[in-house]
C-alpha cells in the first residue's frame, strides 16, 4: 500500500511557495527597498519611477521615487499619469473577449467570417487568420511599424493597408510581434459594435473598475496636474534632455495609447487576479480572463540566458513564463521614452505595476519587478540591475567606438546622376504612405510622416540623414526609370527595403482629364483604341496594355517599361493624336474619333 503521507509531502512541496505567500507582509518585506531602488536609478541615470504591488484585493503599495518633472522637480505621485504603451493589449483583448461573449466572433474561427472587408496579403491569411492568431502574434507579419510610427493614419486605413504586408514567416509557425494586428482588432471591435474603441473599452472596463483617471489623448494628459514626463540621455554624455511625447496615437490606440497611474492601474491587476471580480462585483467574465492567458505563441525557442526565466509563451495580450518556479504573466510598455511593466503572479495572489522616464533605462521596469518579486517571495536575489547594466555599457561603448569609424563603404569622388531639383518630389508606397523629398537648392531634406530631416550625398545616387540621436540614420537609395529620369527610392525601413515609386502629378487621378485621352486612334489602317477602366487607361490590345501615369500627357506602358505614349493636345485641349516613343523611334498617330 502507499504511503498517503507521501502525496501529502508532495503537495506540500509543489505547492508551498503558494500557501507560503497566502500569509506575505508585503510592508515587512519591503523594508530596505528605497536604497535599492534608488540607488538603480542613480546607476542608469533615470529620472523617476513609480511602483505599485498588489495583494490579494488591495493596493498594498504605492509609491514614486525621483522625479516625473526634472527640470521644476516635481515628485512621481501614485496618482502620476504615465502611457502604458503595449500594456493597452491586454485591454484590447479583453474588450474583444466582450464581443466573443455576445456571440459577435469566436476565438478560433477565421475573423473574415465576422469582418468580410478583411484582406490579408494572400487568400490563406486572409482566409484563415483568426483573432487568436491576430493578438497572439502568429501571423507571420512582422512588425512594420515604420507604417505608423509618427503617422496620420487612421485606425480604417491601417486596417486597409494589412493586405499589402508580405508574411516573414510561415502562418502559425513563430512569434512575430506585430502592433498593427492590435490596431486592426480595434476596428473590427468598431466594425462589430457600432461603437469606437475608445467608447467601447471605456464602458466595458475603465467604467466598471472605477478607473476614472484613465485617458487616451496626450494632449488631455498635459491638462492634469501630474504626469510623467520623459527624457532621454544625450549621446556618450550623461546629460538628460526632454523627449517630445509621442502624440500621433489615434490610429494605433488600439495597440497601445491608454494613460494611467497605478491607483487607477491597481483596480484592473485586482480583476486580473481574481477571475475578473473587482469589489465584489464581476466586471470581465472569467472565460475572457482564462481565454487571454492561455499559451497561444512560443516567443522564444531557449530560455533567458541565465535561466532564471523559462517557458516563455504568448497569450492574447500578455505572455506568461516561469520565473524561479513561480508562475508570471506580465506585458511590457515601451513608447516615447516611458517604459513599464505590468504583472501578475496569480497563485501568488500577486501583482505589480512598475514605470520609468528615461529612454537608457528601457530594461529598469522588469529589472526592478523582478528584484522586488526575489526579496516579497524571499527567493534567492539576483543582482538584477548590476548584471543588466553590465551588458548595456559594453553594447553603449560599441556603439561609441562604431561612430568613430563611419562610411566604411562610401565611395569617394562621385557625384549624382542629376541635378538636385530632379530628386525632388513625392514618392509612394501603398503600405507605408508617402515620403517626400524637399529641394532646398543647396541639399535634399525628407518628410517622411512628422519626421524631417536633411540628407547629404553620399556616393552616385544615394543620399543619407546624420545620425539623429531620436530618430537615427535614414540612408536612400535613387533609380531611374529606363528614360533615365529619377522614379525610385530605396529605403531599409523596419524588416527588409522599401521601395517608394514616385507619384504623378494629381491630375491623373481626374476622370475628366483621362477621358480626353479615350477613343479610336488610327494610322495606315491600323488601329488602336485607348479605353479608362478603374481611372487607368488602357490599350484595347491582346493582350491589354496598361498606361501608367508618367509626366503630364505622357504614359509609360506597364507591360514594356521602356516604351511611352505622349498625347498630343491642340490649342483648344482636344487629343489630336498619340506619340509612341519605341526604342528611340518616335511613332505619330493620330486620332480618328
């Protein structure tokens, strides 16, 4: 027979640290952790940063250390507003898992059947992609987030440009984090609805969990009185300087444009903690809670380097691991020089809220909840900080030394191919938008969405910015077109290089003025008929031959790119004719009809 006692002592050791910390004097243990935290911040140089722990029901913890204002030394509060960035997910597919529970979209069936104006870039995306697949990271899209940083789109054209994003990797075969499948799960909330993402996340959660304070709009953060502001370090100098907040949210709310503080924050760790149930009241069904933290997505394929942290899986909206044998389910938030890390230890009836203010301390948030989570458990500590901040002044001191050396493949002695003026224009690419290319007679400049920025020659037709210390290098990279005019420009822009076609002139976009260019056009007895379908004109040949827009009257035919069609106008702006340029012979036809 077997010894019953046997299973009684192994429960007890599987389960101890949990009925251990049933009984934790958050107060007791925390004893001695100002030094520790302040001290963390004077060694990465990082204004200010708020904690704030949860036990059990209650916000047993809540406090700021340094400055959320350095310059009028103005203290970070409980009550300081701060973005929580990527932590907005969470929310977002929770508000998702509102509409699973009227019936509206299930989890694991594909979003087209519930969203029919979808369009991923081929029919198997677009066809089977799920919500799940959306906010667990395993499309196979990467990030591009070079689509919306510092844009204007709105969260509709977002969602449209999804059909233009090539996949990196398979569907369902790896983690690629992906801000825009975030952004587009807000509009199908909208889409689902009636209602916008904002209104909708705003009566299902903030409402219910009393979270009054919280806000989505940077410009309605600065009218509070207490808020964090950012700042970053200016380069190989410890000097800090302010960051610009970062404003263009609106159409990546969704992903990640919530404000907060931890009082506010504190109602929505309780929630999560227990099933959903704030004060008594079930305000998130538990299915939405059990739903976001089941593993859906393996981030990483071998655990952290020192181990202290394995199973690392992705959830909808937060990622769970071990962490010294406790189980953690946590998401970070990066934006503008905020960071921060919200987190949960659920059989620990556990959770925290930890943020910063300094761009060089991007890894402070998960350091400092960890180390505060080693001495609440009374695990072995880890010198969390200590480590870290080894590893970043090597990779600070290569950067360093990597900036003494540059232009190693620059040739030297050449010049571009045209005159400045010729660069100048706008180019397009249906992803990624417009970026124009400003002549200011001596140098190019670019304005690519609110960033601007001079560029210098670099070597035959590539121009470069400096090395802006907020928005780094942006080398480019013209072509010409087989007439040897500038059509192209080149640029590496988040996962592989992006090439931007420069537009025609608006006129070709007036049905009007192409209508002109419609008809029968004949010489010899031969014909050709030029006819508009979609706002493009097209030759009625066999196959079809289509023009594109090239110079005012003038088309280059897609199918042969070194042919072009000029239509001739009269005094009157009536078609007398078309001009086919073929391999330098000049070909005049006129037109009949």
């Amino acid at each position: 027979m077997k010894n019953p006692f046997g299973y009684i002592l192994l429960g007890m050791v599987l389960f101890g640290q949990s009925v251990f910390a049933q009984n934790l004097d958050i107060e007791q243990r925390m004893k001695g952790s100002d030094a520790v935290i302040n001290k963390i911040l004077k060694d990465w140089n990082v204004p200010g940063c708020g904690i704030g722990i949860v036990y059990k029901d209650k916000l047993v913890y809540a406090r700021g250390y340094g400055y959320r204002n350095l310059e009028k030394k103005l203290p970070v509060t409980p009550n300081t507003l701060f973005q929580i960035a990527s932590n907005t997910k969470l929310f977002t597919a929770t508000a998702v898992g509102f509409l699973v529970e009227e019936g509206k979209l299930e989890w694991d069936k594909p979003i087209k059947n519930y969203v029919p104006q979808i369009e991923f870039y081929n029919s198997e995306l677009t066809n089977q992609v799920t919500m799940r697949d959306m906010l667990s990271h395993r499309t196979g899209i990467s990030r591009h987030d070079a689509i919306w940083y510092k844009s204007d789109f709105t969260r509709q054209q977002l969602f449209d440009r999804l059909k233009y994003l090539e996949p990196s990797i398979p569907f369902r075969t790896g983690f690629l984090y992906n801000n825009l499948m975030y952004s587009a799960a807000g509009q199908i909330i909208q889409n689902l609805s009636g209602k916008t993402w904002e209104d909708f996340v705003r009566e299902k959660i903030l409402n219910p969990l009393n979270m009054s304070h919280t806000l989505f709009i940077v410009e309605e953060m600065e009218k509070q009185p207490d808020f964090m502001a950012p700042y970053y370090e200016k380069r190989d100098t410890s000097i800090l300087l302010p960051y610009p907040f970062y404003t263009e949210q609106s159409g990546l709310a969704s992903a990640g444009a919530i404000i907060s503080n931890i009082n506010d924050l504190s109602h929505w760790v309780i929630a999560q903690l227990h099933k959903g149930v704030y004060q008594n009241k079930g305000v998130i069904p538990e299915a939405i809670i059990h739903e976001t933290m089941q593993p859906a997505s393996l981030t990483a394929t071998v655990p952290d380097k020192y181990y202290e942290a394995i199973n690392s899986m992705y959830g909808m909206g937060r990622g769970s691991t071990s962490y010294k044998g406790h189980y953690l389910v946590n998401h970070g938030g990066a934006i503008g020089g905020i960071y921060s890390d919200v987190s949960i230890m659920p059989a620990d009836s556990l959770g925290m809220i930890v943020f910063v203010n300094g761009t060089q301390g991007y890894s402070l948030p998960k350091i400092i909840e960890n180390a505060l989570y080693d001495r609440i458990l009374g695990l072995t500590e880890t010198a969390w900080s200590d480590r870290a901040l080894k590893d970043y002044l090597k990779d600070k001191q290569v950067s360093r030394e990597a900036r003494k050396k540059p232009d190693l493949d620059r040739i030297q002695g050449t010049h571009p191919s045209h005159p400045l003026s010729d660069y100048a224009g706008f180019y397009e690419d249906p992803a990624y938008g417009t970026i124009q290319i400003i002549d200011s007679s001596d140098h190019l400049s670019f304005l690519f969405n609110h960033i601007h920025l001079p560029l210098e020659h670099y070597h035959y037709d590539r121009f470069t910015s400096s090395d802006d210390e907020l928005y780094g290098k942006w080398p480019m990279n013209f072509s010409m077109d087989a007439q040897g005019n500038i059509a192209q420009v080149k640029i590496s822009l988040d996962e592989k290089e992006v090439v931007f076609t420069r537009k025609p002139d608006p006129k070709f976009s007036e049905l009007d003025y192409l209508k002109k260019m419609t008809g029968v056009y004949e010489l010899n007895g031969n014909k050709i008929e030029v006819a508009i379908s979609n706002k493009e004109l097209y030759l009625k040949t066999a196959p079809p031959q289509h023009l594109m827009p090239y110079k005012l009257n003038t088309f280059r035919i897609k199918e042969f790119s070194d042919q072009i069609i000029e239509f001739m106008f009269d005094q009157k702006g009536s078609v007398t004719g078309m001009q086919i340029l073929d391999g330098g012979i000049s070909t005049l036809i006129p037109r009949k009809k």
